[in-house]
DNA sequence: TATGAATGAGTTTTCATTCAT
DNA sequence: AATGAATGAAAACTCATTCAT
C-alpha cells in the first residue's frame, strides 16, 4: 500500500534528523512524492510521526517474535530476546534513532511510554514465565526487566553514536549474564569481555 | 547575576518542551525580560541551551562531589552517589527534563556525549579506586559504569513521567544493590523491593 | 513567467526605495504574493536585488543594440547610443534608480562596477572603431568614453529629481556635441542649447 | 567641542559602511562614547548623518575658499578649483565616500541636492564672472559648470573603487582641459594624458 | 552630563498546510 | 488520486531609541 511505502520513507528522514528537524518536503522527497500528496494518506506531520513510530515498533515486535518462537526456557528466550534487540538494528540505524527520538519532546510522550510499556511487558512476560515454571526463584521481577531495557538502550545509543567499540553481541552477551545473575541463574562467571 | 537568572528560567522552559519546541520568546518570558535583552547576554538560541545544560550539569556535579566527601569505600561511596543521582531530581524535574532531552536532537550529540563520559568517568573512577584498593576482583568495570547509569537514568527518566510508583531511595537501593552484587561485593540477598 | 514579473515589481520598489529601505513584504505586496512566495523563486533580498539590476541592465542593452543596429560612423552611433542613454528611462524610472543606487552600500559595489564597466566598454568600443576607421585622430579615447557617461548619468538624476528643466533630447544633444568637441570632429558651434 | 568630535567619528563610519549598514553602535564606539550619550547632541541617527554630512560639505568648501583666494582669472580659478576636488580627497576617504552615499536613498534626497546645487552655483559663478569680465563668449555655461561636475565626480568614484590608474592631478588637468576647450579657451592641443 | 542595560517593533527567513488544476 | 505553487503564521535575530542610575 501507498501508506508503507511512505512510512518507510519517513522512517528513514525522522531517524536521521529527529522530529523537530525534519521538514514534510524531507519526508516527501524522501517518498519520491509530492508534498500534497502526504496529505492525502496522512493529516498533518504529526500523524506521520506516529504512524512511523508505530511502523518501527511492530516490525521490531514481530521480528522479535520470529525469534523466539524456535526456543524454550527462560535462559534460552531472554538470551535471544535481548540479542535481537541489540543485533537488529545494525542495518537499520534510522529506524533506531526513530525510536531513540521518541518522547523527548513533550507532544510525543505518550508514544514513547507505549514503546518503552510493550518492550517491559515482553521482558516481563518472559520472566513470569520462567516462575510459573519454577526456573526462577520469586525476586522483583518488575525491577529486572526494566534494567534489562535500560541497559539494552544505553548499549544502543552508544554503538549508534559510535561511543564504544563493542559488537552488539558483545553486549548482548553481557546483558544477558548480567540479567541472568540478577535472577540466581547464572553458573560461570560473568565477565563476557 | 543577571546571565544566571536568566539560565534558570531557561533551563525550566527547555525542560519542559524540549530545545525546538521552545521559543526564544518563551525563554524571554520566563525570564520576565524582553526577547532582545537575552542577545545582550548570549549569542543565539544555541548558546542559550549549551549554557543552560553546561550549568545544570555543574549543579549536579557540584552536589554529587558534597556529599561523597564525608564517606569512603566502594560500597559506601556507590551507594551515595547513585542515591544522589536519583534523589536530586524531586525538586528540579525541569532541570532533569533538560539533561533527558539533550543530545536527542542531532545537533546538540557532543554535548550528550559530555554529559554522558563525565557519569560514567565518576562511577569508574571509584570502581577503579576499589579495584586499586583490593576490594574489588578484576571485573569489566567499564561496562559495570555504564550499566549503572542506563538504570539511574532509566529509573528517573520513569519517575519523571509517572510510570512508576517506586521512590527515589527505593530506586537508589535496588540499583546499587545490582551492582555491588555485580561487582561481587553483596553479601545480602539482593531483593530490596 | 513568474519570476520575470516578480522582478518587475522589484525594480519598482527597490527603485523607489533603495536596497536597505526596502522590506522584503514591500516586494511582496508590490508583486501581490506573499511574502513566503518569494523564496520560492529566490533564496534571498539580495539575490532578489541582484536578479533585479541584471534584468534593468539588460533591459537597456537590449534596446541600445536594437537601436544602433541600423546606424554606422562613429557620430553617428555615438549620437544614438547617447539618446538612448538619456531617452530610455522617460517611462522607467524606477528602472533608473534601481541602477542608481546600485553600488551605493558597499556589500553591492561589485555589481555597479559590471553595470559601468559595460557602459564604459561599450562607448570605447565605439570609438576604436572609429579610430581604426580613421575617421578619428589617437586621443584619450578612454578618458573621453569615462565623461560621456558621467555626464549621462549626471543629466539622468538631475532629471529623476526634477532638478534641471531640459528635455532628454535637448540633454543627449549637448552631451553629444561635447563629445564630438572632443573627438575633434564637431563642425559646428558646440553650443546646442 | 563635543559634538565635533562625534561627527568626526560619524563621517569616518558612515564614510566607510553607508548609511544603513552602519549602526548607531559603530558611531559610539567610533567617538569613543556610549551609546546613550550620542541622543544628548543628536535627536536621531538620521541627524547625526545629515550633520555629517554638512561637515564634510562645510570642509571642502573651506578648503576650496581658501586655495582660490590668490588666484584670479577663469583659467586659473577653473583649474585650481577642478584640482582641489580632485585632490582633496586623497587623504580623506572615509569623507568622500560619505558624500557618494548621500542621496542614494530617497530620505536623503534633499541633502543631496544641496551639495550638488552648492557645487554647481559655485563653478557657474566662476564661469559667469569669467562671461562678465569679457573672457568667456556667452555659452551654454549651465551645462558647461554641471558636466565639470559630472566629470568629477566620476572619476573620483573611480578611484575610491580602484578602478582607475590616474592620479587625482592627471584626473584634474584632463578636465580642466576639457572645460576649457569647452569654453573655447584651449589654445594647446586637449590632449593632456 | 554620561552611561549602558533594557526594550520591542521590525527584519529576514522557514515551513506545515491548503487548494486550484 | 496527484501535484506543487501559494500561503501566512511564526521563528530567530537586530537595532534605534529610552531611561533609571
């Protein structure tokens, strides 16, 4: 549909530049369409913004789904869930900075606590599982999951602005020994250097 | 001083909308000054903004560097400086706004990324000292910093858009509890809900 | 075209006006466009001012070729070439003092020196031919070619400010005669009054 | 006096920049006074300009006064006036440059007028007394004394933009002898390269 | 008399949105 | 559906003038 592919474009143009400095003439060259024509499938700029967020987060959700679903217990799903968190966006920096841009500026709060409100309840979904199953012992489940997501995103920020010089695996493989310390699960010893 | 006065007021109105949703008019007005007396004291909009975080840093740096003096060792001097991180913030939630939003946009990047290594220099300078001082094992330290301020920052960013119920001190003991058990120094269970 | 008829109403009020009293809204409302329509068509006031003396100056180049086409001798080229120097403006004034102001704030001086160097140029050239021709003897050509348009120019403003009560024929006739004088080719009595 | 002293500074910033361009800034910090105080001798920067302007015309008279007073005889009061307006300037730019720019925006239309008319009264009563006294045969002296002036005027401007190679003495004989032949008092040969 | 901080109307420029074609 | 020219409100910034000290 016509409305992807201009997502997709926008996507692109946010990601680059952020909300406020993105003009509706970027996204629309971007789209290889006229600027009137924008406002055919969308009603303002807003609305772009928040379709192509929306986009964002649904391709990483259903990627992340793909995933997960070949594996089975809650080391084995966490480890994958964070790793495709950290290893996804190696080619798609834009759509990361899509969403890193989220919520920064006052008018797009609520849809940054949509994305960072999903991301939570996945990780914690994972971990609930894993005390229903009894993998776990019952520990502040809610605090872990959230330090799973922050230390996800602060890894991400870095790579994308070239801060650190670590692979995403790297940190993957990090965050992974350090969330499954947190919950008592892990048997060596953390240091994944 | 009349420069100071008025990087208070901006710091408030950044905080609140962000650096493009703010108006140089606004500033103005917050500061209860005409828009061409700001130019008397700052060049453009820019400067404004790079003064207004580059001062909101030092406040925090200024208190951060109090209330450490008074206590030693790694444990304690953690303990104070996460707590100070998390708890400053109750009463200066536009200062904090400001630090959030800086660097989301991607001409201000370099300012971030100051803000961001000075954090994560302090936290590794006392894990380095308690390295230095055979309390702690060989560890990756460096990724232990980070870890420590992608939660801080995650926990304040939360609080400030009410998406958590949990108190600054509350937020402050579980981080540091992460982390000394990290850092293998928890002799404790690590619960602290 | 539309940007030909914005220039139209440029040379009009940059005319009247002169490049820094003119507003860029005193452009658009003589051109009935709004304001933003402008930058559609130019990037900025000075390259509107500068498409504007372009235009005036090839306006009058035009008509000087088209007018001399038909003639040949050096007294009579130059006779022509002079009227149309001091005829041309009857209906363009505004026109005119676009020209006139052209070069009068430094940030413009490059511009007048085109518009007088091809003045200069063009009534040099005139008088080689007649050189080479033979019908006049080696003289300051130069310096005689630098006079004629100061006293064109002269009589031009005298006559845009309704300071002189000669017609631009009774104008062009004398300027003519003391150029002949000059050239040592006038027969007659220079006085023309 | 004070006043003096600031339209001094006035006619060397406003000589340099022009009207518009310059601000009442440059004239302060050019007289070496604060801003403030300009407003106690001059009700608006539009005053201090037009007695800037007068200054400068009050100058050249002076000095033109002053050099004719010994001579007598249209040759030599021709000569000596043509050369003082063409020397006068040498070190004085800033001066002449002032007087260029005045006029060329319509609300200094008037002042204009009057430095030119004063130029133009002052050779036609030289040519008339010349008339008077026997030495002339009656003319079209009017237009004789204005293209004087045109003459001049250009070649000034030429060498205030460096875009002549003549001396203010080569400029001032070429002239001279330009008029005289005018006058049909030449009895060399006008060509004084 | 002298100052210079403060003002605010005015300037150029941008850009989201509309609308005739 | 599609275009892109046109709009005009709003933005950042300037500067002649005022006024409390």
């Amino acid at each position: 549909m016509r409305r992807q592919e201009i997502l997709a474009a926008a996507i692109k143009v946010f990601g680059k530049k952020g909300f406020a400095a993105t003009s509706v003439d970027d996204v629309a060259s971007a789209a290889k369409i006229a600027k009137g024509t924008l406002y055919l499938y969308f009603d303002s700029k807003e609305e772009i913004y928040a379709a192509a967020v929306q986009m964002a987060v649904a391709q990483l959700q259903k990627l992340a789904a793909e995933r997960i679903r070949s594996v089975s217990g809650v080391r084995e799903r966490l480890s994958i869930s964070i790793a495709v968190r950290t290893e996804f966006w190696q080619d798609k920096q834009s759509l990361y900075r899509l969403l890193l841009t989220v919520g920064r500026e006052t008018q797009h709060k609520r849809q940054t606590h949509e994305v960072m409100r999903a991301g939570h309840a996945y990780f914690l979904s994972i971990l609930k599982e894993g005390e229903a199953a009894g993998e776990l012992e019952p520990r502040d489940l809610d605090a872990i999951a959230w330090a799973i997501l922050d230390m996800i995103r602060g890894c991400n920020e870095r790579r994308m602005d070239h801060l650190t010089a670590r692979t995403p695996q790297q940190d993957a493989a990090r965050i992974t020994a350090f969330a499954l310390q947190q919950l008592g699960l892990s048997d060596e010893r953390p240091d994944t250097r």
